[in-house]
C-alpha cells in the first residue's frame, strides 16, 4: 500500500475542525477503492459502514469479531488521508469495563473517530437501560482521554433503529450522552425536519450527525438550514453498488440477458483513476 501523507494527528485535529462550523458530508465507503474514490471527489471526512464491511466479508449485519472489526479499521485508516469515523457497534462489549478496552484498541488503529450505540443486539431488550449505557458512553470518554483525548466520541441512541420511534427517549438518551462527555451526537433513523430540527436544539452546542439512508427530498443545504453538523449515509452506498450487481446478474441467471451490464463503469475509466491516484501516492 503506498504512504500516507497525513500523520493520525493531523487527521484528528482535522476532524475536530469540521465539527466547529458549517456541514459536512460523511460518505461511508467499505474498502480500500471506495476509499480513495471518495476522497478524489473531494470528501473531507470519511466512516466505516458495519454493514457495508459485513456484506463485503459475507456476512449479514450483526456484529462480528472485534479483531476482524480492529482489522478492517487498520486497512481503512490507511488506505486514505482523511479523517475516519468508526461505526464501532456497540462497543464490541456488554460492561463498561468491555467498552474501555474495545476503545483502547481501537483508538490505537489512528480512527479519528468512533461512535458508540446503546443497542445490545438482543429483541427483547434492545436498548440497554439508561444508567447502564452512560456508565458505558463514560467509559468510552475516560478512555480516549486516557489515550490523549483527541479522537472524537460519537453517542449514538439508537430508538428508531430498534422500534422504538420516540423522539422524547431519543433526546433524553443524547443529552445524558452528551453529560457523559460525547463530543457529537447521533440518532439514526429520524426523519422529519420537525424531529431534526429538534434533536439540533436539545443537544447544542454539541454538533448532530444526521443520517440520510435512503433517496430524500432533504439536500445539504437543507439539513444545514435545520443547524445539523454531518451528513452520513451508512451502508447506502454499498447497498447502491450490491443493487446494480444484483439486478445484472439475476438477469444473467433467469434470463439470460446481459442488459443490467448496461449501466457499469468503464474498465478504462477504472483503470485510469487508480492508476493516477497510485502516482499521486508514489510521487516524492
């Protein structure tokens, strides 16, 4: 892999910065050529996508190991000079102590960032108690302090991701999230502008991540209007890619027609771009 030029240190202090003013978007790639493709076009900031590195790996979106996910953080930190936010589940760990470590470890990867949830992956109870998740979020916090403090703590509530659409739970998990030393907050899975809207004046000064999965009416400029800080778009992306892969060869497979190829990109055009950005790393 050719040499990356920014140290981790000038990509955490970058990072920091986006965060201050403004609105960024946050494009989620799930290897080394989606990578650098989003870097090209002119990205500030990059995030893993968990499901977009399961789905890749063969694997549906549950958590993995922790190595694999320290790995794959590894292999992405280095594959681009800019910053990287990690889509680090819920801490691969069920008690504090668990969390602490996991972010040890990955804070020692270069992430310029993680992002810790309060799910706990199980139906029943998908949301650990409130107590239980600061306790866990402040763990988090004592460890990239510990660390040097400067990779940036994300405080994820996860209420309309597991059912539970109630904006009243979400804001009060953020703000206690926020108390517990989250640097930027996010709640996946709101929508309306009334819900980010809201969500924005319950956790400033703190900056939101908001999340945009899915073909929207809202563009940049709106979600800036409404003071939200970063854009993500988790696994759509790879979710885009899977769609045209899937809707080709299912042609090929029952049909036998190769008009879902119609749409690929260029080999050449492929090649081209790679071959520049390789020349653009190897130059002295």
């Amino acid at each position: 892999m050719t040499e990356i030029r920014r140290s981790v240190a000038d990509k955490r202090r970058a990072f920091h910065q986006l965060h201050q003013a403004g609105c960024f978007a946050i494009p989620n790639p799930w290897d080394i050529g989606s990578a650098r493709f989003l870097q090209n076009l002119g990205f500030k900031a990059l995030a893993t996508t968990s499901s977009g590195f399961a789905w890749s790996q063969g694997r549906p979106d549950v958590p993995g190991s922790r190595d694999a996910a320290l790995a794959h953080l590894r292999e992405m930190v280095a594959a681009s000079d800019l910053p990287l936010n990690a889509d680090f589940e819920n801490g691969y760990a069920r008690d504090a102590a668990g969390v602490a470590e996991s972010v040890r470890l990955a804070v020692e990867t270069g992430v310029a960032g993680l992002s810790i949830e309060d799910s706990t992956g199980d139906a029943a109870t998908p949301l650990y108690p409130i107590d239980t998740a600061v306790e866990r979020m402040r763990a988090a916090r004592q460890a990239i302090d510990k660390a040097g403090g400067d990779t940036l703590l994300v405080g994820r509530a996860e209420c309309f991701f597991v059912g539970r659409p109630d904006i009243d739970e979400t804001i009060a998990r953020l703000r206690a999230y926020a108390q517990a030393g989250a640097d930027c907050l996010y709640a996946p899975g709101i929508r309306t502008r009334e819900h980010i809207a809201a969500v924005v004046a319950a956790v400033a000064p703190k900056p939101l991540n908001l999340l945009i999965g899915s073909a929207s009416e809202l563009t940049m400029a709106d979600v800036a209007s409404l003071g939200v800080r970063r854009v993500s778009v988790g696994g759509a992306l790879a979710r885009t890619a899977w769609g045209g892969f899937m809707r080709a060869a299912r042609l090929i497979a029952e049909e036998g027609k190769f008009d879902g190829l119609a749409n690929a990109a260029s080999g050449a055009e492929l090649d081209a771009f790679f071959r520049d950005d390789l020349a653009k790393r190897s130059a002295p």
